[in-house]
C-alpha cells in the first residue's frame, strides 16, 4: 500500500477543482480572510493575558509570565466586588426578566386578533429598539429630582421629598435589572409567539370539550408546547450569567454608585482601556469566558437530563 | 350541557377582562415614560426645574431645541450617524452575501474548513484588548474606516442568507451557466435581486444596530469629529451627571439647560428609528424566524 501516490494524487485533484472553482472561490477568499484577522489573530492575542505587556512591547516581545496575572486577580478585591455585583444584577434578571417574557406572550397570544393585539404587540416591541444610552438618558431624566418617577413617588405619599435614586448605590441592582426588563421583556414574546403559533388548535377544543379553563389551558396545552425553546433560552441566559451589559453600566454608573455597579465587563474596560493594563483586563476577560463556556456546557447537559436526553444545543 | 357552556362563557369572559386590563397596564407602565421624555424635551426651563408634571407640560417651548441646533458638533455627530449607517449596512450586507452565495453551493473545495471556521468566529472571540491591540496595529484608530470594516462580516448572518439562497431552485442557475453567465454574473444578476427580502431583512438589523453603536467609538475613536449621535448624546449625559452632583443645591439653571438639551438631543437620537419603526416591524419578525427557527 503506497500511500504517497493518492496523496499526491489528492493535492492535484484539488488543486484542478479549486482552479475550476476559482470564480466562486474568489466569493468566499474575502470572507477567509477577514475571519483570519479579526478572529482568530485577537484569539491568538489572549496570550497576553500570560505575559507582561507594556506600551513599548509588540505582542511578541513582551516576556511570559505565566500564570502571574490569574494569581493577582484572586487577590483583587475590586475584582471580587465586579463578581457580586456582576452575578447580583444577573441573577435578578434571571429571576425576573426570564420569567416576565413568557407571562407577556402567553397573555398576548390570548387575546383575540384584532387592532388591540397588534398595539400590544407594536409598543411592546419598541424600547428594544432604544439605545442603551438613550435609554440612560431617559432613565436620569425620570430619576431625577424633578422628574416623573420623583413625581410619582410623591404623589403616591411613597417619598416625602424628591431624591435622587441613580444616586443611591444600594438600589443600582434594581435599577439596572428592571430597566432592562423594561426594554427587553416586550422584544423576548416574538420567539414564544412565534412558536405558539404553531400550536395545533385543535388540541383547544378538544380542551374546550373537556370543559377545561382557560388557565388549565395554558398550564396543559401552551406552556408544554413551549418547553423547548424555554429550556434552549434559560441555557443561553445562564452561559451568560458572568457577561452584563457594558453600554448599560457605562452609562448608567456614577461615582456615587461605582460600589454597586461595577461589573466584569466595565471592569475590563477600565483596567484596559483607562489605566492601559492591558495583561491584566485581558486575563480577566479570558477567565471569565472560561467559566462562561462551562456553564453553557453544564447547563447544556443538565437540560438535556430534564428533556429525556435530547440536547437542546 | 346549556350549563357547562354558560360555564366555559363565563371563565372566558372574566379571563379575558383581567388579561386585556393587565396589559393595559403593560402598555401603560412603556408609553407614560416615553410620552413624558417627549413632553419634557419640549417643555421650558423653568417648568423643567419645577417639574411636577408627567402627561402635559405646564409650560411649551422650543428653547431646548433651538440649544441643540445652535450646536454645530450635533449637526456634525448626526452627518457621521448616517453616513457610518448608511455605508455600513450597504457594505455589510453585500460581504456577506457574497460569502453566503459562494458556502451555499456544496460542492465546493474546502467547505468544511470555512464553515468550521466561522463556527469559531460564533463561539470564541479574543474580547476586547486584543481586538484593541489588533485595531490600533491595522492604524484604524481614529479613523472613520473603523465603524465599517470590522463590521463588515457576521457569521450569523451568512448563515441566514446561506439558507435563503439554498432556497433558489437550481434550475435558474443551470439555465444561467448553459447560457454562459458565470458565478459572478449568477450572483450579481439572478441571486441578489430574488433575495431582497432577505437581505432588507439583515440590513434593517445591521442598521439599527450601527444607529445605536457606541461601544465602537468609545473604544476607537478620540476625535471628535467623528463622533456619531450616540457619543455626543453619552457625552452630554456624562457632563451633567458630574454637574448635578457637584451643584447640589447649587445653580439650578445650569442643570435645568443641560438637562433640556440632553432630553432634545435622546428624542433627535431616537427619531430616524421611530420614523423607520413601521417599516421595520414588517421585516424584523420574519428576521427573528429566519435565524431561530430550523426546519
């Protein structure tokens, strides 16, 4: 057996087919190469996070330094305090924000067809569409002293006078997770509805003949029928547990709150881009993905567990 | 019998009320905000400072319009928000169409490897120094090329626009090739004007998204000039969170200006999206299908 003619035999084959094919593959060549520099040249440059980077260094000349930087992130308490802070504002979105879109699109897909579904659906789509700093615009502007929910709070004898609530760094959770709720719940009801729609309806009336509720409906027919694309979100919400929103924080973080609002990602940035410590953020970063791909990966087998072994990726 | 349908009657009329009331209140808890930042933008200084109102201004005025317009750096930021959309979505659009047309066809050497490829490109990133280190040596800092070459490509969207043109009977192509027409001509002539709902479909995305970027400029770009809608709008935000905290209590009409002018500068911001919602919304819903839904 000469293994070395149908090797060569190969390359030739190939190189005939790709001369063949070079019209096409001219299409594809641009896209190749722009996969190679913006990819996989940065996944290259993580091994910064393994050497000592200064301004002067070229990504090749500056000296390894091992696992030094993972060392030093173990003790950094501004580190740990992005963590809490990070996994804090995740979690009550979590909590909350994935529960929300799916009571919305249940409720949305009761309603009857006509003029007032499609507003429901129509305003509810919008604020996703808000930027996140046009969104913290507005909500400085609403929280202010003299703004609407100042306005409110009085009215409703809540508050006896107007504070400043972005201000205080104890409700920053709060604020960040329920603005996001706010922008995003009406957004997330498209792929629920999507899949409701495609719900066989005669599994209602033979509901209907049964006699069962309206509740009893959702609870047998709707929600069941939604279970797998649930579970494929809450996988995708969970492998995202340690990445928050960096637009969000940047605008929305003040010296009076920093404590609070601090996350991973702007933690990053600032170690990186403002005090230019660039081994360092990207050894943060690095771990955090780390971890993120474990959790997509665990969270992955455990669904598949609850689903009778069907992965949902 | 009567009774079990009076019965059902019942509980789906009491449903149906609290339901439609309930999202009421949903719709209610997303306009009343945007409702109030509209009526505050227009509303005068003095009535700004005094507050107190949420559906109706005491006071009409366009002062703070007429602040932001006097700003020529707006006018400018808002020059560089179109352009930055309009180029970026064009060239976007048409790269990876170009590279969704070439993996769609099967046959060709090496797929394997260009799709293994972009898979990684989905998965895996270097994050944001290293792309910063890569960005800086290609000399695209401060550079307008920025907001639209490393946007140019997404593997998710070449993946949507693969499938579409997996879609195009095979016969088109072949009649095209016994006529002469190469891939090129193929592309250019047949494939590109029968996805158009495709393609307005990923372009409306791409839009909103280059509309809304700001990451992009507060990572790459100090000069000002270039500095489109959102970072001017950040800017003023910035600017006066740091007043109000150094002046509490302090001069309320500085804060009160700033604070009109940051109100007219979100809803000029926002206004090229809420002009193109209705369009948008036709589009975006079977984009959402297309790219979560696999038969």
């Amino acid at each position: 057996m000469s293994s070395k003619k149908p090797m060569g035999q190969r390359v030739k084959e190939f190189v005939i087919d790709y001369k063949r094919q070079w019209e096409i593959q001219s299409m594809i060549i641009p896209g190749i190469i722009f996969m190679i520099i913006f990819c996989f040249i940065p996944i290259y440059g993580l091994t910064i996070a393994f050497k000592s980077y200064t301004v002067i260094d070229t990504l090749d000349s500056a000296p390894w330094v091992g696992l030094d930087n993972f060392r030093i992130i173990l003790s950094d308490k501004y580190f740990w305090d992005a963590v809490v802070n990070t996994l804090g504002i995740s979690f009550l979105k979590l909590a909350i924000g994935f529960i929300i879109p799916i009571i919305l699109s249940v409720m949305i897909y009761e309603l009857s067809a006509g003029r007032f579904k499609k507003l429901v659906q129509t305003i509810s789509y919008l604020p996703h569409f808000l930027s996140w700093i046009v969104l913290g615009g507005m909500l400085i502007a609403w929280f202010s002293s003299s703004g609407m929910i100042n306005e409110i709070l009085l009215n409703l004898a809540i508050i006896s006078k107007p504070v400043n609530i972005l201000l205080d760094a104890n409700k920053y959770w709060w604020i960040a997770t329920l603005s996001d709720i706010w922008k995003e719940a009406g957004w997330g009801t498209i792929l629920y509805l999507a899949i409701m729609s495609k719900i066989d309806p005669t599994y209602y009336e033979a509901a209907k003949i049964d006699g069962a509720s309206r509740m009893r409906q959702i609870w047998n027919i709707t929600l069941p029928n939604m279970k797998p694309i649930i579970s494929l979100n809450l996988i995708l919400t969970v492998s995202g547990l340690l990445g928050s929103n960096l637009d969000q924080t940047l605008v929305l973080m003040n010296s009076q709150n920093r404590e609070k609002a601090e996350v991973i990602n702007s933690y990053v940035y600032r170690m990186g881009m403002t005090q230019g410590d660039f081994s360092y953020a990207t050894a943060v970063g690095l771990g955090v993905s780390i971890v993120s791909v474990i959790l997509l990966i665990s969270a992955n087998k455990v669904s598949s567990k609850l689903n009778d072994n069907q992965s949902v990726l | 019998m009567n009774r079990t349908v009076a019965k059902e009657d019942l509980d789906s009329r009491i449903f149906n009320t609290i339901n439609i009331i309930l999202l009421c209140i949903c719709t209610v808890i997303i306009v009343v905000p945007l409702w109030n930042v509209v009526i505050s933008s227009l509303s005068s200084g003095k009535a700004l400072a005094e507050g107190g109102f949420i559906f109706w201004s005491p006071e009409f005025s366009l002062e703070n319009y007429r602040a932001v317009f006097k700003d020529e750096t707006i006018g400018l930021a808002f020059l560089v928000s179109i352009a930055k959309t309009f180029i970026g979505v064009i060239t976007h659009v048409f790269f990876c169409a170009m590279i969704g047309y070439g993996l769609s066809k099967k046959y060709i050497r090496g797929r394997k490897l260009y799709v293994a490829m972009g898979v990684v490109t989905m998965f895996f990133s270097g994050g944001m120094i290293p792309t910063y280190l890569l960005i800086k040596s290609l000399g695209l800092l401060n550079s307008f090329w920025v907001y639209i070459i490393p946007a140019l490509f997404s593997y998710y969207d070449v993946v949507i626009l693969m499938n579409f043109f997996r879609n195009v009977p095979d016969s088109l192509e072949e009649s095209a090739k016994i006529d002469g027409a190469g891939d090129w001509r193929i592309f250019l002539k047949i494939f590109i004007p029968l996805s158009m709902p495709a393609m307005a479909t990923i372009a409306l995305f791409n839009g909103v998204g280059q509309w809304n970027d700001f990451m992009t400029t507060k990572l790459y770009i100090t000069d000002q000039a270039l500095y489109p809608l959102q970072m001017k709008l950040y800017e003023i935000i910035v600017q006066s969170q740091t007043q109000s905290m150094q002046n509490v209590g302090g001069s309320a009409i500085i804060e009160t200006t700033t604070k009109g002018v940051q109100l007219a500068t979100i809803v000029i911001t926002t206004l090229p999206i809420v002009v193109m919602y209705p369009i948008l919304q036709r589009y975006f819903i079977s984009g959402m299908m297309m790219g979560a839904v696999k038969e």
